[in-house]
C-alpha cells in the first residue's frame, strides 16, 4: 500500500499562513473544487505517467494531501459569510476521519491488496491447501492370481445346484457328492461334517445360519438336514415340503426357506414342529436362486424357467392353503436360467440379477417399482470378472479356471472370493 504524505500537511507549494489561490478555471466567490488528475489517456508531458481511468480512478493518481486539506480546513461559507452548521462541521470531520485515516489503495491493479488479519477465506485457503498436500489416494489392488487354490474331487458338474458359502464364522462349506466339507479360513484346517446315506444323496445345496454356527443342508432326496456344526451333531430333519431335490436354500432369521426342482418355494420355521409356514407360487420349473434382502421384507427367486420374481413377506400364503401366492413383480427380461442374484448392501430396493450361458448379463432392478435400471452383457462364464458399480466399468478379470464357474462366496469382510468350476 501507498501512502501520499502527512495528514494535516499544508498543500505543497503554498506560503506558510497563505490564502489558498483559486483554483484555476473557477468564477470569483465560488466554492473551491478538489483537484481531479487528468483521464486523458496520453498526458501531455511525456515523463508523467498518467494513471487515472475515466470510471474507476486509481488512488495513486489521486492528490491525497489536497483532499485531506480541503475536508479538514476550518473555513467559511464564502458566500454570506455564515459559519457552518454543527452538522455538517460534524459530518465534514468524521468523512475526513473515515476516508483519509486508511490511505491505502482501493481496487489498484499492480499491488495486491493487504491481507485481513482473521478472515473466512484465509481459512478455507488453508483448508484447500491441506486437502491439496494429502497423498493421492492409492489405486486399489487385484491380485491377478489366486491367493489358495483348494482341490475339490466329486464336486457335481450341476449349475442350478448351490454347493458352495461362506458362513459370519468365517468357515467355508462346501459339498463333495455326498460329503459336506469345511475349510476355516483362519487357520487354513478342513473338516468333515457330514456324509449322508447314498439314498439321500448326493447333497444338493448348503447354506450358512446367520449365527454362523447352524448349517443347512440341502439332499436330493427333497429332506432338508440342519446341522451344528461345532459338534457335528444333527440338529433336526425337515421333510414332506417338497417332493424333489432341493437345491437352493436361504436364511431369514429363524426362517429357512427352501426352493424345489418342484417349483415350490417354502418358507421353514426351524422353531416350531410344523416347520412349514408359508408358500410361494410362481416357478414352473426348478428354483436355482433365492436371496432375502437385507430388511428381510422381500425374497428374490430365479429359477430354470428363466423368470425372476420378487415376493413379499406380507404376501405369502399359508402351506395348507390352496390359494395361490400373488408375487410383487415377475421380470422375463433374462433369455436364461436365472442363478445369481444379490441384494445391494446400501440400497435395500436394488438387486442385481444374473442369467445362465444363453443369457449372460446382468441386470438391476428397483424392487419397488419391478423396473430394470441397467443390463450389461459380461460376454463369457468362465472367469471372475470385477465390475465396478453404478459406471459397470469393467475393472479385472480374475482367471485360472478352466472351465464354467459353477459356485460362488464372498468372505464376511468383503474382501476374498472363493470359486468352484467344474475343472475340480
């Protein structure tokens, strides 16, 4: 910032206790006018620069000590001769006090203006900056290779079955022809929980509890099996829901509800002795997926008759009754067997939804309204493929099978995939 001199000086090339001369271009008697610089763009002695501007005029140009000098000079009205009213005194005083005090710049382009001591944008500057000197953040890694690969001998070449979870234990089953298996993910050990009868088997689908202890098995005998799978002790039997293999199974609480090659779906309350409470209507051929969403309001159902259905919880009919369950939507978009479904996990009225090797997409739905929001053709079945979500932007393929992926299981932390193929 600039300043033009002292305050209170005398104007410059004046005597001392001299009249002010009149400014020139100005009637005898009348008021003094404020010197005003030149707006001419060029001045007329080429050494003195000319810095005024005809509609914002720059400070420097201006004679600071001149107009401190006019605002503070003790006078008369020149033309009666009265003195000034204590008004106006007061007015002319504070004008000098509040205008002249600070004699910086205003809206000067060559200099910045000072900096305020405690501002708002100082600190979102500061704020901004900080932000700016944090490290990128690092581009997520996917290993390319599998992490443990586990041989699976017997594992049934079937793709409506579901062989494969992955339990809150962190314990993954798995079935082997009639033999259920468990790997604990901790320590890397494998148990066996069961084999059953060859009249009963080979096991058709097995499903975690959600205390992660319970396990169901599903037997291609139609019977239900619930197991403890601490102490390797059968805990009950469920029979005479359905009347062919059961191969997909899905917990809702202290509800386990069965899908047939039937087409039957049944919901199960392993608390009660009548174990079957509910049934869902709707499949004509065998049921392959079923997931409860999170809020375990709604059921989603695929089967091998290429449908999609989403059932309500309110809706379902009893088992003894002969009416027939009303589903909430029934989508026939998928051109094949509908296996794969999921729940998105922070928007409970989405679901996405995947169809056999005639079909290969998938496609996401509004349970709400039974509207499909997108449909991506993946292009093959015989690799893990990492998409990222709402862009579907393809981020990985995960290869090493050698043949069609079968079975599928996330960790209880998200982070690890465990596959099945045919390739054992």
């Amino acid at each position: 910032p600039e300043k033009s001199g002292r305050r209170g000086a005398r104007p410059p090339l004046r005597e001392a206790g001299a009249t002010p001369s009149m400014p020139p271009l100005q009637e005898p008697g009348s008021r003094p006018r404020p010197y005003m610089p030149s707006l001419c763009s060029t001045p007329r002695n080429p050494a003195v620069k000319c810095y005024g501007d005809r509609f914002i005029p720059d400070r420097s140009a201006m004679d600071m000590d001149m107009a401190h000098y006019l605002l503070t000079e003790p006078r008369k009205d020149r033309k009666n001769g009265a003195t000034p009213s204590p008004g106006k005194e007061t007015y002319r005083k504070l004008l000098a006090e509040k205008l002249l005090n600070n004699r910086t710049r205003i809206l000067a382009f060559r200099n910045k203006p000072p900096e305020p001591e405690n501002s708002i944008f100082t600190e979102l500057r500061a704020d901004v900056a900080s932000v700016q000197a944090r490290p990128a953040k690092k581009r997520r890694y996917i290993p390319q290779s599998a992490d443990r690969t586990l041989d699976a001998p017997d594992l049934v070449d079937d793709y409506y079955l579901n062989l494969l979870d992955w339990g809150s234990a962190n314990v993954l089953s798995i079935a082997l022809g009639n033999t259920v298996y468990l790997w604990d993910a901790a320590s890397g050990s494998t148990s066996e929980l069961v084999t059953v009868d060859e009249d009963d088997g080979p096991v058709t689908s097995v499903s975690w509890a959600p205390d992660g202890q319970n396990i169901a098995i599903g037997l291609n005998s139609s019977a239900v099996q619930i197991w403890d799978s601490s102490s390797n002790r059968l805990l009950r039997t469920l029979q005479g829901a359905h009347e062919s293999r059961v191969g997909s199974l899905a917990w809702n609480k202290s509800i386990l509800t069965a899908g047939g090659m039937d087409g039957k779906i049944v919901n199960n309350d392993v608390r009660i002795r009548d174990h079957a409470v509910q049934t869902y209507r709707g499949h004509s051929q065998e049921v392959c997926g079923l997931k409860w969403s999170g809020s375990g309001r709604q059921l989603a159902s695929g089967g091998n008759d290429n449908l999609l259905h989403i059932w309500d919880v309110s809706m379902a009919s009893s088992a003894q009754s002969a009416g027939r369950t009303q589903w909430l939507h029934r989508m026939e978009d998928h051109s094949a067997a509908v296996k794969a479904l999921a729940w998105c996990p922070f928007q409970s009225n989405l679901l996405a939804s995947g169809g056999g090797a005639n079909d290969r997409c998938i496609k996401f739905w509004n349970t709400h309204t039974g509207a499909c929001l997108n449909s991506v053709d993946t292009g093959s079945q015989n690799q893990l493929t990492l998409w990222k979500y709402p862009s579907m932007a393809k981020m990985a393929d995960l290869n090493g099978h050698t043949s069609r992926v079968l079975f599928m299981a996330q960790s209880p932390d998200g982070c690890t995939v465990a596959s099945a193929a045919a390739d054992e």
